[in-house]
C-alpha cells in the first residue's frame, strides 16, 4: 500500500445473544470493499474482536461511516450485539512484514 494511509481500529466485545452479527460482519466487509478508497481488512474474534480497516484517506473513512447500509448496522450493532466497542483512526507512515 502507498503510504501514507489510514487505519481504522475497531475493537469490541458482544454481548451473550450475538445471533446474526456474523452474517452481518460479512455483508458489510464485502459492502466495505466496494467503496471507493478502501485498501483492505483484517480481523480476527475470541473474547474480544478486532477489525482493521485500510482506507487510502480520511475522506473514504467518513464516506463509509456514511453509508446508509453501514450506518444501519452501526444502529443494530449497538442496540443488539456490543457489549462494548471502540473505534481508532490512525495514519501509518511506516509498515513492514514478514510473508508466509
């Protein structure tokens, strides 16, 4: 990915009754990677979950928090599944990896 870029770090735990956050959670990655500015997603659940989101700029991140089907979930998440969550937006400078 060029740099710089963006990050947008969702954290969060679920309550008990989580029944169609999976489902949910699949729709929106795949309505995520049609936007325009979208770079690419990670994630990974136990305890707690962890969803990074990579946009080219800040305006692709306020587009997508804008977007009428993501602003739906957004109300259900909180409503229904989130016993708590928190949401990071960080500009990466640097990164490096190792490939598998």
């Amino acid at each position: 990915m060029k740099k710089p870029y963006y990050a947008v770090i969702f954290t969060s735990t679920l309550n008990n009754d989580s029944t169609g956050y999976q489902e949910m959670a699949q729709q929106m990655e795949t309505l995520a990677k049609q936007q325009p500015g979208f770079l690419g997603i990670s994630s990974a659940r136990n305890e707690i979950g962890i969803t990074v989101s990579y946009w080219e700029n800040e305006k692709a991140i306020l587009d997508w928090k804008a977007n009428l089907d993501h602003l739906q979930a957004q109300i259900v998440g909180k409503e229904k599944w989130y016993a708590s969550y928190k949401v990071e937006i960080a500009r990466v400078e640097r990164a490096y990896q190792k490939a598998t």
